[in-house]
C-alpha cells in the first residue's frame, strides 16, 4: 500500500536509506524535514515495512525530488514506479506544475525508469556525487506536470 509518510515514519525511512545507501540520512534529519510544510514524502508500505520512499520539496508550483529509493530486494518489481506515480497524481492535484531531481549518471535503471514516466533531460552537473575517490556527474530531469 502506497500512503502518504510522517515524522512517525522517520525511523523506517533513515533505515531503508541507509539500506539503499550506506551512508543515509539519520532518523532526526528525516524527522526535521517531515515537519515542515514544503517536504512530502510517499511510501510503500506492506505489514508495516516500508520498502521505498520518495520525498520531496514543494515550493510554489514546483517540486523537487530529494531522495527516492528502493530496497534492493523490492527493484524491478513495479514498486518504484508505482510510489511515483502516486507522487504526480498528488502533486497534479496540488497544481505542481513541474519536478525536478538529479540522477547519478550511472544510475541507469533509474534513469530508464525516470524516462519512462515522462522525465526528460534537461541539464548536467559535474561532479555532483563523489565517493571513495570517484566522481560522477548528476543528471538534472524535468517531468512537466501541467502547462
């Protein structure tokens, strides 16, 4: 079931991104953002567990994708597309007319993924992501909403 995320949710969401990521985001920091009015955040949820997330920031008619993500056992499966299309059915009927988001270059199942629901290309960022003395460049997409 796909619902709409709280700061009662911030310690499930910090665990799956960490899970996601290694190096996620504490419980605290999610909970800081799930206060505020501009942060959004949709889950998949079954028994209690969540298994992906997406969060967002809105301001005014636009939004921007913060952090998504997947547990690696749930990918491939629908899930993420499914937690995203509920995100632009929500933020359509909240007149968001576009969103953006930064996608590792090197992340290509979630740029396909991206692409399919409409996301387009629109800029690059170089060196955006850095780790373990790599680096690589983020991709900036836009899904236009509403005229």
């Amino acid at each position: 079931m796909i619902r709409q995320i709280s700061e009662k949710d911030s310690g499930a969401v910090a665990e799956v991104h960490g899970r996601c990521f290694g190096s996620g985001w504490s419980e605290r920091c999610f909970r800081d953002l799930l206060t505020q009015d501009v942060y959004i955040g949709f889950a998949d949820v079954d028994n209690d567990t969540v298994r992906g997330f997406v969060l967002i920031q809105i301001v005014l008619d636009e939004a921007e994708m913060i952090t998504f993500c997947v547990l690696p056992e749930f990918r491939s499966c629908g899930l993420g597309r499914s937690i995203l299309t509920e995100l632009t059915v929500y933020l359509a009927h909240r007149r968001v007319k576009k969103i953006f988001l930064e996608a590792s270059e090197g992340n290509l199942r979630a740029i396909r993924l991206y692409e399919s629901l409409g996301f387009e290309r629109i800029s690059r960022r170089s060196d955006y992501y850095r780790a373990e003395q790599k680096s690589k460049d983020a991709l900036v997409m836009l899904l236009r909403l509403l005229p």
